[in-house]
C-alpha cells in the first residue's frame, strides 16, 4: 500500500525558508481510508504497553499493541502490507513535511494505537526489537530555560518520524532544524573548535553502538557551556539555524544523523500527547549497516 501523496505546502509555511525548500506529503487515499476506519475501531482499545528496552542510563522506551487486540481481520491484513511500505521506505538526505495526519476521522488515539501496531510488526519482520521505536514524548523539561537546542535524539534506528498534535500557539515551542553538512561547515569554520573533536563528531554521526549511546557525548561537545569554543560555535550555529512552526497534524520525517533538530522556549511542559514519536530502520539503512560489520 502506497502510504503518503504529495501535496502543496500550507500558507502559512510560506514564511519559512525551509518549509518552502522540502517537499510535502500527506496520507495516500488508500492510508486516509484505511487509518479513518481504524481510529473507530481502536477508540475503545487501553492495551498499549510502554515497554523498557534497557536499563542503561539511556532512555530506551517504546510503546507496543498486539496485533491481536485489533478484532477486525481486514484491518489486521491491510496492516501487514502497510508494514512493508515501511519496510522499503525509500528517502534521501532532505527532510520531509507532512500535513494533514490528523484530520476530522483520523484522531491521535487511532494514530497511537497504529503506530504501537506498527512497531510490534516491523520488529517481527526485521528480527531485531532494537529498529523500530516508537518512543514516549519526556515530559520533564530539564536546564535551557525551556528550550530544547539542536540535538540528534541517537536512537538506534536512524528515521526520525514526527506527527504533531498538542502544540502550543504563537511563537513558542517552534522546530529547529540543521543539517549536519551545515554542522560541519560551521565546525571546520570555528577555530576554537579541535580539529580532533571534529573527527569525533563525525565518528558518534558514523557509528551506532548498541552497548553505548552517544547522546550525551555530542551534547557536551556541543552544548557544555564550559567549553572554550561554546560561545564561538553557538553563534555560528544560531546564524544558520532554520525555524518551523508545524501546527496540529503536521510534521516531518529526517535521517536522524543527516539533521539536528530542536525546539524554542516553551512556557509550559509539554505533555504526552504533543506528538508522535516514530523511529524506524528500513530495509536500505539495515543492508547498508549489515555490509559495515
Ligand atoms: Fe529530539
């Protein structure tokens, strides 16, 4: 099944630069029929898990739904030939933006429940409970005065998948977003930055290690105030920094080490319902990573 279509970019995206540069897409036809019918027939189902993948100091969480659970067999086979689209997801190194997810029929919950399915499926299908996350939004707002800087979120799986819903209006809790090619223009440019800690960035972005995630070592390197090039590097950085306001419904999909990404101020914390959180392998990012080892 074919699972997204192009489509014209919002007005109100017009005033951002990086919004007019990507492509849009929303569900296909057949994925708006198929995801309305599900949001009705999932509105009763509470048998979602919130599994903990390890007990490492890194958050490793996702949620799963037996597939199971769902009584309505057609909907339980067009699943299965759902999973496969995202098995061969085809993408590049430019993010992509969607809009229209979340619609009169299709809710959040339908969207939760499916992306829960999901997960339980595709890690069947790839063998591996490690590619495919679909991860709880942290509700707990920690230093940076609200504000999430620019960060890779690491996982395991690189495709980062986000679908908005609860968000805040105006000018607060807007995306950012910088390509690593950037990143590594703006390090080769800042002169108080080691030439030695270049080759370790570009190592952690290389490299996925099962036993040891990388998060926090890129955000010291970048974020540690008391690193001598911190101040040289962040005014770099913000220059080139591109800002997106998705509403409820919209969002975008980015090779987790091809792009940072973050997030401005916010007053409140976010809460749990503030987005969908999908992280997935595909097939092409398996076989290339196989030929690594
Ligand atoms: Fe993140």
């Amino acid at each position: 099944m074919k699972i997204f279509q192009t489509t014209n970019i919002p007005d109100h995206h017009k005033e951002f630069k990086l919004s007019k540069k990507v492509n849009w897409y929303t569900w296909s036809k057949e994925m708006n029929d198929f995801l309305s019918i599900w949001s009705k027939e999932v509105r009763k189902i509470n048998q979602i898990r919130r599994i903990y993948m390890s007990n490492q100091k890194y958050i490793h969480d996702t949620y799963a739904l037996k597939t199971s659970k769902i009584e309505n067999k057609e909907l339980r086979k067009q699943l299965y030939d759902i999973v496969d689209s995202f098995y061969i997801f085809k993408h590049n190194s430019q993010p992509i933006f969607f809009t229209n997810m979340i619609n009169e029929d299709i809710t959040f919950n339908g969207l939760h429940c499916f992306f829960a399915a999901l997960r339980e499926i595709l890690i069947r299908k790839m063998n591996d409970r490690w590619s495919v996350i679909y991860s709880p939004v942290y509700t707990r707002q920690k230093n940076n005065e609200g504000e999430f800087p620019l960060h890779y979120d690491m996982f395991i799986p690189k495709i980062l998948f986000m679908i908005y819903n609860n968000v805040p209006q105006g000018k607060q809790g807007v995306s950012t977003f910088l390509s690593t090619k950037e990143l590594e223009k703006i390090l080769s440019k800042t002169k108080s930055f080691p030439s030695k800690k270049r080759k370790l960035v570009t190592e952690i972005l290389r490299k996925t290690e099962r036993q040891r995630d990388q998060y926090g070592a890129f955000w010291d390197l970048i974020h540690d105030e008391n690193n001598e090039w911190y101040e040289e590097l962040h005014d770099k950085m913000e220059s080139k920094k591109e800002f997106v306001k998705f509403k409820k419904g919209e969002g975008f999909l980015v090779h987790d080490r091809l792009w940072l990404h973050g997030r401005t101020k916010t007053r409140k914390n976010p809460n749990v319902k503030r987005l969908i959180r999908f992280v997935f392998n595909t097939q092409k990012i398996i076989e290339k990573e196989s030929i690594k080892v």
